[in-house]
C-alpha cells in the first residue's frame, strides 16, 4: 500500500509543477499570489518528504517529524487559500470590509485554538512523540481541513450570489474543498484504525487520490484560462 502513495505522490510532484507553470504563464499567479505559494509549498514539501521516506525508514522519528511538520504546515496553508479566495470572490461588494474583519478573526482562531483546545504535548510530561504529538498533528490538522472545509461552503455561496461570477475562481473554488474534504475525512478515518494494521495506509491512500483529483482541477481551471487568453 506504500507503494501507491508513494507513486501517488510522484503524480502529485509531477501535476504541481504543471499547475505552477500554468500559473506563471498565464500570469494568474498575480492574483492568486497565496494559492501560487502554497503550490510551490507543497511541491517543496512534498518532495522533501519522498527523499526522507526512502532515505529513512517510515516509522522513524526522523520521517513522522518531517511528515506531521510538513502537513500542518500545507493546511494552515492551505486555511489561507479559502480566505484569500473568498476576498476575490467578493470584490466589489460593499460587505468585503467587514468579511475581511471576519477572517482575519478567523486566521487568528486557528493560530491559537489548536494550542488552546488540543493541548500540545509540551504542556506535559513524560510523553513520547509517536504518540502524544502524532495525536496532537492529526487532531490539528483535521481541525484546520474541517474548518476550511466550513468556510469553502461559504466562499461557493458568495460565487453563487455574485452577478459576475468568475468560472475561474469557481473551478478553483471546487478544487480547494475536495483538497480539504478528503483531508477532514482522511484523517478522521486515521483515528479509528491501529497503527499495526494493515489498513493504516488507506486514509493516506484516500487523501493522496483526493488531492491529486483536486490539483487536476486547479490545472483546468488556469489551462483554460489561458486557452481564452
């Protein structure tokens, strides 16, 4: 099962650096400056994580360390997208002020609840990594995928009400909330399944297929685009 994700991450590698290339071509990366980072952060990310894999063994300290940093990392990332796309998404309206308030609430809850209500195992001790902090990075970033997940439904509801809307954005909107979906669900399954068992592969499985489903989108959303242009 690995195997798969493995070679579904190289897929993943692969579709990134077509997605960038379209972003930069078609210039779209100007105004989508914090989706354009969060591609190349998750192209870094997730090459980083491949070398590790095969140069340190899975279970080691050394990989989840490198793994559970990098996923936070991508979906606090990734938290922004939605809020980023949402102020596109409300250009021109006279509610955007007071929605940018909102969301910067919003940015700053998800800073500091997961250290809030989940509790890092730095607040105690006698606690070892593999279990306290795996516990506490699965808790954090399904916290942070459901949330963005939330506030996705609200960014497609702002594009539905809108007179102008962009297809554009919709199409990356679309991908965004599969990205996030398949994350909240796959690491809502994780929880439910031994670390010894042979199916603790298949949340990974899951969410690698969503997330290279959702950069396929993201690639049509700026290929198309750049056909009009």
């Amino acid at each position: 099962m690995s195997s798969i994700v493995d070679f579904l991450e190289v897929v993943d590698v692969f579709l990134q650096l077509v997605l960038i290339f379209f972003l930069v071509q078609s210039a779209a990366y100007r105004r989508y400056l914090v989706f354009f980072a969060y591609s190349i952060a998750f192209l870094i990310t997730t090459t980083v994580e491949l070398v590790v894999s095969h140069l340190a063994n899975f279970d080691s300290a050394r990989y989840r360390i490198i793994y559970w940093s990098d996923e936070v990392a991508a979906d606090l990332t990734l938290f922004l997208v939605v809020i980023s796309l949402t102020n596109l998404a409300l250009e021109g309206n006279p509610l955007r002020t007071k929605m940018s308030r909102i969301l910067a609430g919003i940015v700053v809850a998800a800073l500091v609840l997961p250290f809030v209500l989940l509790h890092p195992p730095f607040f105690t001790s006698g606690l070892h990594w593999s279990g306290a902090w795996g516990r506490w990075f699965i808790s954090t970033s399904q916290m942070l995928n459901f949330g963005a997940a939330i506030m996705n439904l609200g960014l497609w509801s702002a594009l539905l009400t809108s007179r102008k809307r962009d297809p554009q954005l919709v199409k990356v909107s679309i991908g965004v909330g599969v990205a996030v979906a398949g994350q909240a669900i796959g690491f809502g399954i994780q929880r439910f399944i031994p670390s010894q068992s042979l199916t603790r592969e298949l949340p990974y499985t899951f969410m690698s297929i969503t997330h290279v489903a959702s950069v396929l989108l993201w690639c049509w959303a700026f290929r198309s685009k750049r056909k009009v242009q």
